[in-house]
C-alpha cells in the first residue's frame, strides 16, 4: 500500500508532532507515504471555497494532480483537508461545467484534473485498509484501563455524500471509538460526540462565542464520562481542544485538564514512539496520561 | 373596502435578483427551502449565538433581502461542518448557500480582514495558516526546516501563483497579485 501524504498547513508549520507521528505510523504498519512536492492549502473554507466557486475547485485540483502524476491516492488526517479536498472532487465528477472551467485554468499551467486519486483519511485508511487485527498485533503498550472521549470532528462525517468512507450512521459515528477499543481503551458514547468543536470561521470571528461553544461540550464531556484523555481524528479539532481547555482553565471558567492527542499521536506512543516527537508540541500536557500507557508510573 | 386589505408579498425582479445571485455563486437548491428549521437545530453558528445563522439567512435571501446582511459577521462565522447538509430533509444544502452568499458578499468587498489574510499568504506561502515560527516549531520534533509544500519548492510556488491569477481573486482585486 502506497498514499501520497498531503500536509495542508496546520499540521507541518503548527503541529509537526503530528507530522512526525504520520511518518511513524503508517510504514510500521505496512503503509508507504510518499511526499506530495510543491502541495499547497487545500484550500481551506475562509479564502478560494469563500472568493471562486471553481477557483476553489482548480487551487484543489493542482494538489490532486500532484497525487495523480505519482499513481497515488492522498492521505490527509487534516479534517479541513479531507473536506475541501473531497467536496471538490465530488463537485468535479458530477458537474461537467466545473470541470471544464478546472481544467481551463489547470491547462494555463501545463496541468489536467482526471480524477484518478482518490482522496482518504488517514483514520479510515487505518480501520478499513490496515485493519483493527493488525494494528492490535503491532502495538507495544495497550491503553487497559484508560477512558477516552472521541472527537472524530466534523468532517470525518459529512456531508457523507461526498466521502469514498462513510460512517453507517454519521449521526451515531463508530470509526474512531472502534480504533480505541481495539487498543484496549474505554470509549463510551456520551451527547454532545457529533457537536462541532468551534474553530473555523466561528473562532476567528468570534473568540468568544467560540469558547463558549467548546466549554459547553468540554463540560458535557467531563460530566458525563471524565475521560483520561480525548482523542480526535482533526487537526483543526486537536488545536481547539489543546488550546481552549489551557485557556479555559486560566480563566478559571473550568477546574480540569483533560489533554488530546490526535489519534495518530496516540497510536505513535503505543507503537512505541518518543513523546516527545509525536506528541511534544502540545500545551495541555499529555506528559502524565503518557507516562500512564508506557507503564512509567 | 379593498384597499384596507394587507398588500400581498409579491417577488419584485429585484427579489427574483438575489435568488438568482445566489444560484450563479453555488446555492442551487436554495429555493427548495420551506423553513422547516432542521439546519438551525444542527448549526454551531446558532448554537454559538449568532443571530444571521443558515434558516435565517436563507429566509431573508428568498425574500429578497441583500443590503441588510452585508456587514452581518454570521456568514463569516460558517464552520463549514456541512451538518446542516447531511440533515436537510429538502436537500437545500445551506452550506452551499452561505458560502455562496460568501462570494456574493466577495464582490461586494465586504469581507472580515483575516479572510483577506489568509487569501495574502495563500497567494504568498501557498499556505493560507502561515505561522513565521515554523523551521524552529518543526526543528523542535527533528523535522526538516520546510516541509515539501509551496514551502521548498519555488518552482511550484510560481504555478500556484499563476493558477490564482486565473480565478476570480484576481478579478475583484483584494490581495495584490503582482
């Protein structure tokens, strides 16, 4: 199995950590992930997707063409990049007009869309192409005994209509909490799973209104199932959490701390990854949860 | 005694306008709408507090209502999370509409400046989060200084550049694009 790694912009120039766990993960397991040189933004929802319907498309598109110049599908474990990038490929296949227009401007730069690529999330490609058997075999610390909220972010799961991997019930989502159980831990459902996290558009809008919208669903979490540990299949999803609960707890507007990780950082540590590579950016400490599954204390 | 009667609403051509202008930018199905309000009860923009969120926005579209929403910060606040896609029983797409709302209010100039900013370092970076700390962040975990994007490769800098330049960005003058 071979994926073209697509970066996007969080996850190389914020979150290297979790670029470096993508690295570690996915050739320990059989996978191999080649570069997508000269990628860009996908583009993300606040600039082409809000300016140019088809611009947006065409930005999209070059980063495709990339993949399809190699042969291969692209990866992303960026819910922003999985999104534009999918909804953009959908609205190529099923309308000819954007399409041609795509492929106007593509042809002004030596380049044509044919859709060859698909586009996967790192996540699926764990549970559906790698397997739950294989990864359990794979792994050096199992996480018995750890309690984790799932945050398998927003477009992990719609619009459904335009994923190659689709939940069976994007309202009741299983993926992410299979993948924890399969590694030993406790993922119970609890309500506010499918609510959005509150980034995007809406926290730089409003900073306010966005931490209002992410403590309502950290305090659900807390109170209904105190988890050690959330774990998310976004890197949008990731910054907000690691972020907001650090904020939140200064403000003194919540008395916890419960620390993320991507779910690719989390099976980094447990295939047996330095910390502090996979995981070392993170300002909510995940230090002591860590120490807990490498059987440290 | 007719004239005591209450004016029905009937669509002007200009009402007929903003319907229209919104299909041509990507909101197709906003006139399949009946306001059943499933969209508002999944949006994180209502949850959050904004007044202009999706049923209302496409409420006040569909009566023909532009000036009053231009300045509004709500469509701006649109997470994009698509929920109010996959929930409509009208397949309206709301999300196709507010971000087709977005583009008309593109042309108008009436756009928040961190959208300008990351269309500035999407044109200049090729990367629209752009962080000048990144060769230290990434030197940190032993990573490569750039990562393999627009970053390290000039070359594809310039195509990204290029293709740009043939979009609409170009046409409404936003960022300078030399």
């Amino acid at each position: 199995m071979r994926f073209g790694l697509f970066l996007g912009c969080n996850i190389p120039l914020r979150r290297p950590d979790l670029e470096y766990a993508l690295r570690y993960i996915y050739p320990k397991l059989g996978v191999e992930l080649v570069d997508l040189e000269g990628a860009s933004c996908c583009p993300t929802w606040g600039t082409m997707p809000s300016v140019d319907l088809a611009g947006w498309c065409a930005v999209s598109a070059r980063n495709m063409c990339i993949a399809e110049e190699k042969g291969v599908d692209i990866l992303t474990v960026c819910g922003s990049c999985y999104g534009s990038l999918s909804e953009t490929r959908h609205k190529m296949l099923h309308n000819p007009e954007i399409r041609d227009e795509v492929n106007r401007m593509l042809g002004k730069i030596g380049r044509e869309w044919k859709g060859t690529s698909q586009v996967r999330h790192g996540v699926w490609v764990l549970y559906k192409d790698i397997g739950l058997d294989k990864i359990k075999e794979s792994i050096k610390y199992r996480l018995d005994g750890l309690t984790i909220a799932v945050q398998p972010g927003c477009h992990f799961l719609w619009p459904s209509e335009v994923y190659v991997d689709k939940e069976k019930n994007p309202f009741r989502p299983r993926v992410l909490i299979e993948l924890c159980e399969a590694i030993g831990a406790e993922a119970p459902d609890f309500s506010t799973i499918t609510d959005c996290c509150g980034t995007g558009g809406l926290r730089s809008t409003n900073l306010e209104k966005s931490l209002k919208l992410f403590e309502r669903k950290i305090k659900s979490i807390k109170e209904e199932i105190d988890p050690d540990l959330v774990v998310t299949s976004c890197s949008s999803c990731l910054l907000q959490y690691d972020g907001s609960v650090k904020i939140l707890k200064e403000k003194g507007r919540i008395n916890f701390e419960i620390p993320t990780l991507h779910f690719v950082q989390l099976l980094a540590i447990c295939l047996g990854a330095n910390p502090d590579q996979v995981a070392g950016l993170a300002v909510t400490g995940p230090e002591e949860v860590i120490k807990k599954i490498r059987g440290e204390v | 005694m007719d004239d005591d009667l209450p004016t029905p609403v009937i669509l002007t051509e200009l009402e007929k306008g903003v319907i229209e202008e919104i299909k041509e930018h990507g909101g197709e199905n906003i006139d399949r709408c009946i306001q059943c309000g499933k969209c508002a009860g999944t949006c994180p923009v209502a949850l959050a507090g904004f007044p202009w969120f999706n049923k209302r926005l496409i409420h006040a579209l569909g009566l023909g209502i532009r000036e009053e929403i231009l300045d509004v910060p709500s469509p701006w606040a649109c997470v994009s999370c698509n929920k109010c896609t996959e929930i409509c029983p009208r397949d309206v797409k709301p999300f196709e509409v507010i971000f087709a709302l977005r583009r008309v209010l593109v042309e108008e100039l009436a756009i928040p400046t961190l959208t300008m900013e990351g269309l500035r370092t999407l044109y200049e970076y090729g990367h629209a989060v752009y962080q000048t700390t990144y060769p230290e962040t990434r030197k940190k975990v032993g990573l490569p200084e750039k990562p393999p994007t627009t970053l390290a490769y000039p070359e594809a800098l310039k195509e990204l550049r290029a293709l740009l330049r043939e979009t609409k960005l170009d046409e409404v003058g936003l960022i300078p694009m030399e």
